[in-house]
C-alpha cells in the first residue's frame, strides 16, 4: 500500500482483472518483465526501454552519487547520461538514446524535477515517444504507465473506471475502481505518459488541469482525493502537425513547460540516429549488420533531407517538397524494410534496389501532386548524381 492507503501499481495490477480504460490491460510488472519470454518461448518483439537497457540502468545507479529527487531510481545529471550516453568510471559505455543538444534534454529533466509538467512538441519523428519512454524508464524504473491519445481516448483513461461487476456486486468502493495509469502513477510517486496529447478532445484534456495545478485527484463518487506523492510527473507529448486539431487551452498549457524537438541538424547526425536505430531493430529481427549497407542509408538520409528543405546539399539546386514529413523515423522504416529484403530475397547486403520501394511509399502519399514531385527531382538530382547511377535506376524502376 502506499502512504495514504491506495495499493500500489502492483498490488492494482494484480488484484483488477478487468482492462484498463483507454488502453491494454497492463500485467503485474514481476511478471510482464521475466527476462525478455513473449509467454511462448521466444523473445518479446519490443521489450520496455527498463528492461533493454537494464544493465546499463544498474552501471548508471550504481555510479551516481549525486542527489537523487525523492522517489527518482537516478539523479538528474544520470538520467541525462542514460539519455545522450557516455562512459562510467568503471568503464561501461552507455549508448546514446538521444542523439541532439545536450540542452534539450538538461531542460526537459530539470522540468521533471519540479512540479511543472513536461511537453515534448514537434514535428512528427522527432523521437518524441523514445525520449518520452527513456525518461520514464531512467527517472522511474518504469515506462509503462501509458495513456495513448485518440480521438477517442474517454476521460476514464485519464482519471480512473469501474469494475462494474464488483460495482453491482458490491456498490462503489475502492475495490471497485479501477485506477487509471496516472492516478497510479500519482499514488506511486512515479512518471506517467500520455501521448499525442492533442489527438485526445479537448473536454477530456481539461481532466489534467486539476491534476497539475492541485496534484490532486477528486474522486466525488466516493467523496475522497488521490493526492501525489512525491516524484509523481507526468510527461505528454503532442505533434506539430495536429495544431488545430485540439489545441490545449491556454489554462492547460500554463501547466507544462514545453520543449521542442527539433529535426537531426546535421546530415551526419541523422546517418547516426537511423543507422543506430535501425541496428537496434536489426538485431532483434536477425537482419544484416548495419555496416554493410551505410551507403544506401546515407542515400535514404540524403533524399529525405534534400526533400524536406526544398534545396540540394549544395545549395546549387531548388527542389519541390512533398506533402509527407520525410521525418527521421520514416527513414529508419525505409532502412529497416530495406534490410529485411536483403536478408530473405538478396545477399544480405543492403542494395539501392532494397531501399527504392520504400522511398517511393514514403515520398509519394498523394498519387497526383507527389509522383510529379519525386520523378522530378529523379531527373533533374539523382540522374546526374556522380555514384548514384544504380540508385538512379532503382528509382526508376519501382516508379514505373
């Protein structure tokens, strides 16, 4: 139980057989974390980031003698570590999570060291979600206390539901609500997440504003509160593309501290995050090592960029945009798609002809307007393209 008498995220787990409102039901996390077993004698597809990253998690605890916020498994200067990487003084290297300014992410965990909530704005691939999971895993042990945003996401997801069997059995009580993830996380003193915060309708986002402000929870049902322990923060994250969708109101934005995420600055730092990434989700497919095809990612990093500014690397050579994003997460879908035809319809090495396919489906969303667009910059770029003679008649190909 925790201080004021509400179980603890275990204990509601454990105890509540019914869903959770506005998302899965969420296991007992003794039992969802046993090693990386799907329940069927493989590996899981996607373990937790506190689960892939726990060794690093325990170096990193291990090593920090700094202050540590009340309830926090690391101290501000370790979760910023996690987060951009480094070496330890017993020498474990920690992988960089996050590759952009050491900035962004000082502010974003001092943010969740006070008793301002945390925004993550921007366009869409962004790493908006990763560095939302990472914080959550490095600040709290535990990045599953999720509210995925919808249109359809009702304000139980939010503040808590009912067991209506034990609601009829034995009318309203304690043992009949179910909590949602953030109040569980407000009684625990843990970090929540809610995602695509503008997708949710604004009545229901209006929920968090109390939530904020008074770090309570009223229950008028059961003429009761939750009110947050210590260390309970509550990360959101929204993208720029839905501004108009359902803008937060002037009131719940007072509530958060914002930070923006901005694109890769840098050709070379976008190579990086895809060919990391896409090395992380290689492994746990089996594909081929990433190596072997950083040609064709630098490629894929090279067309997006070129696309999404307008101009050539150069400068020498105005292009037409396409109406999709070319963000930094589609190019490591491309990369990553790209590998898994080299590996079970190619020689395992990554080839223009593995990527082209998925370039055209990312570049071309409109059929009309986007293919003009793509066969354009085919002709007038890539054709004279010194080295991009196979990538040119890939292309072509698949375009055809």
């Amino acid at each position: 139980m925790s201080a004021d008498g509400w179980k603890t995220t275990e204990e509601a787990a454990e105890e509540t057989a019914a869903q959770t409102p506005g998302g899965a039901r969420r296991e007992p996390r003794a039992q969802a974390s046993k090693g990386t077993d799907g329940g069927a004698g493989g590996a899981v597809l996607r373990p937790h980031a506190e689960e892939t990253f726990a060794d690093e998690l325990a170096a990193l605890a291990a090593a920090d003698d700094r202050p540590r916020p009340e309830r926090w498994r690391l101290s501000p200067w370790a979760v910023a570590m996690y987060l951009l990487g480094g070496t330890l003084p017993d020498g474990t290297v920690v992988t960089p999570k996050y590759v952009g300014p050491r900035r962004i992410v000082e502010v974003a965990v001092t943010t969740l060291a006070t008793d301002r909530a945390l925004l993550l704005l921007g366009v869409p691939g962004t790493a908006k979600t990763w560095v939302s999971e990472h914080l959550a895993a490095a600040v709290s042990g535990d990045s599953t206390l999720l509210v995925q945003g919808t249109a359809g996401t009702p304000e139980e997801a939010i503040r808590y539901g009912w067991n209506y069997a034990r609601l009829l059995a034995d009318g309203p009580g304690r043992e009949a609500l179910v909590p949602s993830p953030v109040m569980r996380a407000m009684a625990d003193g843990a970090t929540a997440r809610i995602e695509e915060l503008t997708r949710i309708p604004a009545d229901v986002q209006d929920t968090l504003i109390t939530i904020l402000s008074e770090k309570t929870l009223p229950i008028p049902e059961l003429g009761e509160e939750v009110q947050a322990v210590r260390g309970f923060n509550l990360i959101a994250t929204a993208n720029d593309r839905d501004r108009g969708v359902n803008d937060l109101s002037s009131a719940l934005r007072r509530r958060f501290n914002t930070v923006v995420l901005p694109l890769p600055g840098t050709p070379e730092a976008e190579v990086e995050i895809v060919s990391r990434r896409v090395g992380q989700l290689g492994r746990s497919l089996d594909l081929p090592p990433v190596p072997e095809g950083l040609d064709e990612i630098r490629r894929v990093v090279t067309v997006f960029r070129e696309l999404r500014d307008g101009v050539t690397e150069d400068g020498r050579t105005k292009v037409k945009s396409p109406s999709g994003t070319l963000s930094t997460a589609e190019a490591i879908s491309v990369v990553t798609n790209g590998l898994a035809l080299a590996a079970h319809f190619g020689d395992g090495v990554l080839r223009p002809g593995d990527v082209a396919a998925g370039l055209l489906g990312a570049v071309v969303r409109d059929p009309a307007a986007d293919r003009v667009v793509w066969q354009e910059y085919l002709e007038t770029v890539v054709r004279e393209r010194d080295g991009w003679k196979d990538f040119y008649r890939a292309c072509r190909e698949v375009t055809a």
